[in-house]
C-alpha cells in the first residue's frame, strides 16, 4: 500500500520572476536597470556638455585670465582637438586653484573616458568652490559611472538644492533611489526627469522598474508597451514586460513574450529555463522539453543548479521520462564536466586566438564543483527509478547521500518513501521521524508522516503530526484533509 507525499506541483510565480529579471541581482530581487545606455544617449551628451558654460549665480567667477583660457579651450573643441584643450588647462599655472578651470579639465577627462581623474577633478573644483552646481552634478555623473551610488546621490541633492531641475540630476537620483531600495523616491525623481528629457529612454525604462516593485504591473507593462513600439527587437523590453504579466497574473502573455525573444535569438539560457517552467506551469511539457534542452545547448549554458531546478520541475509535474531525458542530457553537457565533480572539459579556444597561437580559453560558466547541485541531481535520478525504473537502483543512489550526509533530511525523507512503497512502514516513519528534527523540512516531513499513518487505517495517530504541520505551515489542502481525517476517527 502506498502514501502521498503531498508536493506543490505548481512552480510559484515569484521563483519565476527571480529567474527571468536577475541576472545579476540577489536570488529574490529584480535586477536593477542597467544605466549604461544613458552614457551613448544624444540626450545625455547634451546635458553634460551644457556644463560648459559658467553661470555667476552658482558658479565662480572667472578672471580674465582663465577667460581667455576658457576661450582658447572652447577653440580647439571647436576644432576637435581634445588633447590639446586638455593640454592647455593642465599648463595653466594657477589651475589647481581655479574652481572653473579645473572642472573644465574634469569634463574633458569624462568624455574622454579617464574617469577616475574626472572625479578627482569635479571634487578639487566642489572643494574649492562648495556651491558650484554642475560641478555636483558632473561629479555625481562620474560616481555613478564607477557604480558609487552613495557617493554620487548627496551631490545630486546638493545640485537640486542649488537651483537644478535637469532630467540628468533627476534621472539619476531616480537611478541611485532605486539601487537603494527606494521606488517610490525613484518613481517621482523619473518622472521628473522626463519634463525636460521625454525621449531620453532610460528614464522611461526606470518608471517601468519602480512601478514593478511597487506592485503596479498593469501601469508597468503600459510603459513596455510604448517602448517596443520603438525597439521591438531589444529583447529585455519583452522580458521586462513577461515580468509584468506573471504580476499580473497573465502567464500567456508573459509566455508570449519570452518566446518572442526567444525566437529572436535573443533569449539566455536562464531565461530559456524560466520560460520551461512557464510551459510546465501551463501543463505543456512538449515546449517545455524543448526549452530545457535549447539552454543546455546553449553557448553559455546557464549554472548547473538551474539546470537541475528544471529536473526537479519535470518530477514534480511527474513527467518521469522527460525528467529522465533530462537528467541524462544535462551529465552529458560538457561545461557541466567540473560543477558534476568530474574532470574540466577540453577547453576550446576562440578562433581568433587560434589564428594568432593565443592560450586564451573559451570561459566555462561553472569554475567549481557544485555538490549541492549533484546531490539533488541524485534524488532526481533516485525519485525517477522509483517511479518507472528499478526501485532498487534509486534506494542505492539515496543511500550513498545518507552514506555522504547522514543529516541529509531530504534524502531521508526520499529514503522514507521507498520504505513505504515497499511497505516497510517501519522503517519509512523511523526516518520521518529523524528528517522531522530539522526545522527547514519539519512541516514536510511531519505532513508526509500523518499520510503514512492514514494510508495503514491509523487515523488517531495521525492526527497529531498533521495537526503540528498545519501549525507550522499552513495550507487550505491540508486542512481539508486534516478534516477528512478527523471525521474517519469520529466514524
């Protein structure tokens, strides 16, 4: 006789939505919106430059000397001569005293890319000069190019104390409110922003992410609309808006986008992976398959522990053969090699460096052995012969996680259940029992042994666990069936 261990068979949104939007973000976090494209914008070219200029209300006063400096500097701009702008500004005797000349110098060195020196710069002409406004906010600029968010956001205050109403000081107050967690700040600081910038589009992109993270993904989405109208093939646009959907809790539309982008080419392997589950999720496991396997072939296939994430889904939906397809292609997978604790595959250099003799390699996304990833592989392969292969197999690869990690509560757990479908009750509420002790599987492991107990007619004692599960975590299904037991023991 057999028991069920009542699994979620339905993958959470939340989980899904870390998948798609952070790459480079915290497991449970969005990814914040990358500021890189502002620095190539004409629009941001225009208000940097606008800097240029010397406004006596808030800037320092120039002498007629450093005016005829400016002069000459404003000559060879003109004639695209930046080293030799810059060459007249570092000979003027007097610079490093001059709060004007000097954050001149600053923004030659941005635009010209020495970044590090553009701050020592815009910070020498702020020192010199404390209420120089375009200084704080080309200084501020800078730090957040070097991603000194900190740093960057009291100069930007300072600025809009100082009289600025720029969309560039506003734009990147939003930028540095949103790094820090503030979305509502950072909502208003972009809205702002496009009074004076309307078509600058990060602005736009980073009213998207704050209303996202204010939970108003219908007025996000508006907002992603509008912007593939222009840029239908920037793939992150439709990512970014499958991530509304899921909030709003269309999964067809959000699965309509990533394939979008998918069959643009344009999808990482992660999100190719994300884009499986949402087919699982839609009990479609055909295109889901196919997904999966796309993001092991992939150039750069995501990290083995996301690729296991994908067995794990296929189990759960019991889609045993698919799982096993799976589990077998990812073993075969050669970047994989290192992370599965085998020996690191021949790497393969580019052809260019073949070309030129070069011993540069090809990087592999897994630098390390990833133990945690190959023991749920295990119970993946475990879980798999139990169900349309040979129990006994899966008992052996279960009893070597035992054998590796006698604290290994999941693996008792799963060692429990072959007990049970051999009809070792015993045995399998020993180990029930024993998993129960730790806290992140209690809930688990207490329901799974109320199950046991009702599937031997032992109703009185089953209560009790599952009472203590529902305690622990409670779950509608679970107090429907808690009732159902409890009318058995009434009966």
């Amino acid at each position: 006789m057999s028991f069920s261990f009542m699994k979620r068979f339905f993958l959470p949104v939340p989980a899904l939505l870390a998948i798609i939007t952070s790459p480079a973000a915290a497991a449970e976090a969005r990814a914040p919106m990358s500021i890189d494209p502002l620095w190539e914008s004409a629009a941001f070219r225009r208000a940097f430059t606008a800097s240029y200029g010397v406004d006596s209300r808030i800037e320092p006063k120039v002498t007629s000397d450093e005016k005829a400096v400016l002069d000459a500097v404003a000559d060879e701009m003109a004639d695209g001569d930046r080293d030799g702008a810059i060459a007249r500004l570092t000979s003027y005797a007097r610079l490093n005293d001059s709060a004007a000349l000097i954050f001149a110098l600053g923004n030659l060195r941005f635009e010209g890319g020495t970044i590090d020196d553009a701050v020592a710069n815009f910070e020498r002409a702020v020192e010199l000069y404390p209420n120089f406004r375009d200084a704080h906010r080309n200084l501020a600029v800078a730090l957040v190019q070097r991603s000194q968010f900190d740093r960057a956001e009291p100069h930007l205050v300072r600025a809009l104390e100082l009289g600025a109403r720029d969309g560039l000081t506003l734009g990147l107050l939003g930028y540095c409110h949103a790094n820090a967690g503030r979305h509502q700040a950072a909502l208003q600081a972009y809205r702002l922003a496009q009074l004076t910038m309307p078509e600058e589009t990060q602005w736009k992109l980073g009213e998207a992410h704050a209303l996202l993270d204010l939970d108003d993904p219908r007025a996000s989405a508006s907002i992603y609309t509008g912007l593939l109208d222009d840029r239908p093939t920037d793939e992150s646009l439709w990512i970014n808006q499958a991530d509304a959907f899921l909030q709003l809790g269309e999964p067809e539309k959000g699965i309509a986008n990533l394939e979008f982008a998918r069959r643009l080419g344009r999808l990482g392997a992660a999100e190719t992976l994300a884009l499986g589950h949402l087919y699982l999720n839609e009990s479609l496991p055909e295109p889901a398959m196919v997904c999966y396997l796309e993001a092991l072939g992939a150039e750069k296939p995501a990290p083995l522990g996301k690729a296991v994430d994908a067995v794990e889904n296929l189990t759960r939906f019991r889609e045993w053969t698919s799982a096993a397809d799976l589990a077998t292609a990812i073993e075969s997978v050669p970047a994989y090699a290192v992370a599965l604790g085998g020996e690191p595959a021949e790497s393969v250099a580019e052809p260019d460096q073949k070309e030129a003799g070069e011993s540069s390699t090809v990087e592999q996304p897994e630098a390390k052995p990833d133990p945690a990833a190959v023991s749920r592989l295990v119970r993946c392969r475990a879980l798999i012969e139990l169900r349309i292969g040979d129990p006994e197999k899966g008992a052996e690869l279960v009893r070597g996680l035992i054998d590796a990690d006698p604290l290994d509560t999941e693996a008792l757990m799963l060692m429990a259940r072959f007990h049970a479908e051999a009809e070792r009750y015993e045995e399998a509420e020993m180990l029930l029992e024993q998993a129960a002790r730790d806290p992140d599987v209690e809930a688990e492991a207490l329901r799974n042994l109320g199950e046991l107990r009702v599937s031997q007619g032992r109703f009185a004692e089953a209560l009790e666990p599952l009472r203590r599960s529902h305690d622990l975590q409670p779950d509608p299904n679970l107090a429907a069936y808690l009732e159902a037991v409890e009318r058995a023991v009434e009966e």
